[in-house]
C-alpha cells in the first residue's frame, strides 16, 4: 500500500511539474503580450477563443471522459477511436450548419471579423483533438508525455503570440498563433500515441459505445455547459451592477486564486482518475483512493488558506500595486470557496466514475442559480461578493458529500 501511495504522489508530481512549466510560459510571456498588444485587439481574441472552447467542449460530447473507464489496451483503443469519429461527426455537422450562418452574418458582427469566425471551425476541431489526446495519454498513464506535449503547446503558443505582436499587432495574428501552437502539442502527442493506433471505425462498434456511454452527451455535456456559463457571469453581473471597476478585482482575484487550483488539481485530476477508474473496475469502490487523495488535499488546502486569510491582501498590494488592494479583499472574501474548489474539483471524477452524471447536472443546474440569485439580489457589491462566496462554498460542502457517497460503490 505504502509503494502504491509513493508511485501515486510520484506520478503527481510528473504531471505538476508538466502543469507548473506550461502554466508559467503564458503568464511570463503575458507581460510581454500586453504591451505588444492594445486591450482591444486582445478583448476580440479572448471572445473568439471562448467560442472555439465552448465549442471544442461541446464537438466531443464529453466521450474522452469515458477513456479512463475503459481497461487498458484495445477496449481503450476502440472508445478512443469511437471518441474521435464521434468529434469528426459532430463538426462535421457544425460546419454545415454554421457554413450558412456565418455567411449570412458576414460584416454584421463588427467585433468579430469574417477572418475570426472562419478560423473558429479549425480552431475548435484541434482543441477537441487536443483534449481527446491529453485524455487519452493521462487514462494510459503517460504522465511524462503529457507533461512534455503541455510545456510544447504552450512554448509554441506564446511564442508565436509573440513573434506575432511585433509582425501584425492583432486579434487575427493572436489566433492564428494560438491555432498553430495547439496544433504543435497535439502533433507531439500523436508521436507517444500514434493515430495508427486506433482501429478503424465500425458502426456496429460506434452504436455499442454509444449506447453504454450515452450520459456523457445527455448529462455531462450539458453540466459542463451550464459550468462554463456559471463561471462567466460573475464578471458580466458585478461589471453591469456596480460598475467595471469593482469587476477588474474580482477578475483579477479569480484569475490569481484560480491558477495554483488549477495547476495543482489538474495534476491530480490526471492521475486520480486513471487509479480511482482501475480500482472501480476491479473492486466495485474506489474509496480508498478517494481517502487517499482528499486528506492530502484537505491538509494542503487549509495550510494555505491559513496563510493567504492574514497576508493575502498585502502579497496582493506588493504583486500588482496599491491600486489594485480590492482585489487583494475580494480574494479574501472568496478564500472559502477557492478552499473547497482545491479540494472538490479533481474528486469530481467520481460523477463520472460512478455513472451519476445525472446527478452532477443538476448540481451544476442549481450551481447557475446560485450564482445568478447570489450576485442579482442582494443591493450592493460587498453583500454580493460575500453571498456568492457563501453560496458556492455551501454547494461544494454537498459536492464533496456526494462523491464520497458515489466512491463506496455498493457499500455506501
């Protein structure tokens, strides 16, 4: 048990220090961005990548996070190939739908140039196959190539943003950049597992994996939905209620609180759903795991909770400058729910685990209404903040209920 655990937190800290490296990259090379770019040029491109994303979360209809339920080999292989024949389905499908419709409103959306909107298509498509494959490589336990294609995408992205900025300062080059460095890490990917892996599609073998997996698409895809959502309208309701100052803290808060919980609960993410899909297969349960990963979680949460609730206003004021002290007390303010999102967030893998996504739609359903009553009602800006802090904390105490619930299998 003990050699279990040591290989466990050893492959965790593959995956981190993967995550840590392509997560510094941009921020480093942001500093440099913003002054290569004006803040309108840049505001176009995070509007088109938000579509791409959306999209390339919506094309795959979450079927890559079926891949660590399958056991290793060709039942991986197959769901793989189903995953991707699925992805080309569905685009396909986009194109022809959205082929008309962008022609149609060619030159009415002055925000987003014809050029943007064309680039969406291939944009989305190699984000899909960018998720397909990390999904692919962590479910294999290829933590090492999945750390090294990070660090590549992300080097190839900002450098080529980069580049960019001194060539053609625009929100068109900064994609164009973006597309290629994604592309960059997916073709890296594809030399530790090869496409020629996958056996050729079958419709027979497509309806089977349909059908076992179809809560991904009813389910999973529309919780992950409603989640993308709930994550964009604090920053559109507090900039429309109380003004965009007061959303440029909170903007700067989530942005600076979120990327450590990121960083660190995708490293476990990858290697948790891998050992918890494993032990489901074979026992029934992944409770141990479950443990396992929490306590340590919990332990690291608290420490450092502890110390950003005395200094984190002040790390605020000597990291960005006085002017930006709001967002050190707005950071404060949603230290509880950063608390438990470090926690909650990898054990969600439970949902799927345990095949209750059903049940993560509707936390995601009641996650949105929160969000919307917490900031709308109250009548100002600190009532509001403290009531949506209170109110996501609340609901991932119940989250954390639910997928230890789920992780005893039978003898829950």
């Amino acid at each position: 048990m003990a050699g279990e655990s040591t290989s466990y937190w050893r492959s965790v800290a593959v995956v981190f220090s993967g995550t840590a490296a392509a997560q510094a990259i941009p921020l480093v090379g942001s500093l440099i961005i913003a002054r290569l770019f004006v803040p309108a040029e840049f505001g176009v491109f995070m509007a088109w990548l938000g579509i791409a994303s959306l999209a390339g979360i919506f094309v795959t209809c979450r079927f890559e996070a079926a891949l660590p339920l399958e056991p290793d080999g060709e039942p991986r292989s197959v769901a793989a190939m189903a995953t991707v024949a699925t992805m080309l389905l569905v685009a396909c499908a986009i194109a022809a739908i959205g082929a008309p419709l962008a022609w149609l409103f060619s030159g009415r959306l002055p925000a987003m140039p014809t050029s943007l909107v064309v680039l969406v298509f291939p944009a989305f498509v190699v984000l899909a196959v960018s998720q397909i494959w990390q999904a692919w490589a962590a479910a294999e336990g290829r933590f090492r190539g999945l750390s090294a294609m990070r660090i590549v995408q992300a080097a190839a992205i900002t450098g080529l943003q980069i580049g960019a900025g001194f060539v053609a300062p625009s929100a068109l080059s900064l994609a164009i950049a973006h597309l290629i460095g994604v592309t960059a890490g997916v073709a890296m990917m594809m030399r530790s597992l090869p496409p020629r892996r996958l056996p050729a599609p079958r419709g027979a073998v497509l309806r089977t994996f349909w059908r076992r997996y179809r809560k991904f698409p009813i389910f999973a895809l529309p919780a992950d939905t409603i989640n993308t959502a709930a994550a964009q309208l604090p920053l559109l309701i507090i900039a429309g209620r109380f003004g965009a100052e007061p959303a440029g803290f909170v903007a700067l808060a989530l942005r600076t609180l979120g990327a450590p919980i990121s960083l660190m609960g995708t490293a476990v993410l990858d290697v948790f759903k891998r050992r918890a899909s494993t032990a489901w297969r074979e026992r029934g349960d992944s409770r141990p795991e479950y443990l396992q990963t929490f306590w340590v979680l919990a332990v690291g949460s608290v420490a450092a909770s502890l110390i950003f609730y005395f200094a984190g206003e002040e790390l605020f004021v000597i990291a960005f400058g006085e002017q930006w002290r709001g967002a050190g007390e707005a950071a404060v303010l949603l230290l509880p729910l950063f608390a438990l999102r470090f926690v909650a967030s990898p054990l969600s893998y439970m949902f799927y685990v345990a095949e209750k996504q059903q049940v993560d739609l509707i936390w995601q359903a009641c996650l949105l209404a929160m969000t919307v009553a917490s900031l709308m009602l109250p009548a100002d800006y600190g009532s509001s903040l403290h009531a949506y802090a209170f109110g996501y904390s609340l609901l991932y105490v119940v989250y954390l209920f639910l997928s230890f619930r789920f992780s005893g299998g039978n003898r829950r």
